[in-house]
C-alpha cells in the first residue's frame, strides 16, 4: 500500500514538472523578443529625428503657366486643396537679362528666354528646395525639373546661363553645377563663346563687338544714345539721326521740338 502511494506521488510530481516546462519560454524565445523590441524602439527613433533621403528630396508637382525669362517662371500648384501660383526663381544659374526695364536687353537673354519658354511653357514639372525657400523679393527659390531632367542643370550644359548667386545654405548642387559650366565654357557654347562676356560678376555686353553674337543682339536703350551736335527741323529727323529723348541744353534741343514743353524733346515710343 505505502509502495503504491509513493509511486502516485511520483507520477504527480513528474505532471507537474512538464507542466512547468511546458508554459515557460525557452532562452532563445526570451532572447528573440528582447532582440525585436529593440530594433522596434530604434527604428521609431530614428524616424523621429532623422528624416530620410527621400523626404527631403520630396518634390513639389506643379505647371509652368509662364516664362518670365530664362531663369524666372510663374507657376501654379494645389496646396491645402487651393490652387495658387507663385514666381520662382531658378536656384544656383543666372541667365543674360531680357525683361529689366532699367537695362538694355543682353546678348545671348533673348536666346535663353526662348529656350525657356520652348522646354517649360505649359508643361508639368516638379520643384524642389533648398534650405531657405524665399528670396527678397519674395519669389520660390527651387531646383526645377521636366520629366528626370533638371532645367537649372540644362541651361548650364547648352550655354544659357553661369553658375551665380551662391548664397549658403542654398548651394546643394553647385559643385555638380561648376563641372557641367566647365564643360560649356570649354565647347564655347552660346554665353561662352564670347571671351570675357560671361564673368563671375555678371555679363558685360560690351565685348560683344558690334552688339551682336549670334541670335543675340544687344539692343540699345534710346535714352543713352549719344546726342550729336547738330539741330533738326523734326522729331522723325532726329530720329534718323539716332537722338532720342534730348535734354534742354543738349545739342539738338529746341522747344519746337518738344511738344509737351516737359524739357524733352523727341522722346522715345514706349
């Protein structure tokens, strides 16, 4: 009898042990789900304090409505479910003035607004900033893209444009921008065909002989025309003779010829 009861005794002792073995996690389990908890803690980190590669470079669908120039554009996107649009300036290029009413139009501006207007009017394109999003006068400063293509990089690589206005934070591709100017400049397209036209401090039209270069002539503002010593019976006379908007006091000058007694005579036709 005793025999028989310690042989239950035994086999209970035995369940219990299976039992006890049976609900506790291995070492490896143990080990495992420490090793997910903290690859799950680490990549939640991270997300918060890091943004990555791809958000930063997040693009900005928008519609080039129009070209103001060859480095300017006006452009319309949705934001909050608002159409708006906005002008942007091309970040890191700088192309030959063609719409400054304080300046003559620049050689090689005419061939570089229209290059502008034939790749991006009325097309879907993308931007993408920089650090600081705004310049002074308010414009979307941006790196502009047509299909993969970026169009700051392509006025570079054609001749339109000079690498300028280097203003950090703003310089994320302008070591990329330097070497496609460099390979321009050595194949002497447009802008660099010209010596000494294109300089880091901007364009000097005055070595352009003649003028012109190309499609690109600079055209003279009337009111620096050089007056001649001489008088004229009329405005169309003087015209001819290359005076436009003469002083009193200058040579050439006379009432008759101003008409509006303003002290200018034979002003140019806006």
């Amino acid at each position: 009898m005793i025999i028989a009861k310690r042989k239950i005794v035994a086999a209970g002792l035995s369940l219990l042990m299976l039992l006890a073995t049976a609900c506790s996690p291995s070492e490896g389990e143990n080990s495992q789900s420490a090793a997910h908890g903290s690859k799950s803690s680490t990549v939640a980190t991270t997300a918060g304090t890091a943004p990555s590669a791809a958000q930063n470079s997040k693009r900005i669908p928008a519609k080039v409505v129009r070209v103001v120039d060859g480095d300017t554009m006006k452009v319309s996107f949705t934001e909050g479910g608002k159409v708006k649009e906005e002008t942007i300036r091309l970040l890191l290029v700088d192309t030959p003035e063609s719409v400054d009413p304080e300046k003559p139009v620049q050689p090689f501006a005419l061939d570089a607004s229209n290059y502008a207007k034939t790749m991006l009017t009325g097309k879907d394109v993308q931007l993408e900033m920089d650090v600081s999003e705004r310049d002074k006068y308010g414009r979307l400063l941006c790196y502009l893209y047509i299909g993969d293509q970026m169009f700051n990089a392509l006025l570079l690589e054609n001749g339109y444009a000079r690498v300028a206005y280097i203003y950090p934070p703003n310089v994320k591709y302008v070591d990329q921008f330097r070497e496609i100017q460099k390979q321009a400049q050595q194949k002497g397209l447009n802008i660099w065909s010209v010596e000494n036209y294109a300089q880091e401090d901007g364009f000097h039209e005055g070595v352009v002989k003649g003028g012109t270069a190309g499609t690109a002539t600079a055209k003279p503002s009337p009111s620096s025309q050089p007056k001649p010593a001489a008088s004229y019976n009329s405005c169309k006379e003087a015209n001819a003779a290359g005076a436009y908007n003469i002083k009193r006091g200058e040579p050439g000058y006379s009432a008759k010829l101003d008409g509006d007694g303003d002290g200018v005579a034979c002003e140019a036709k806006r």
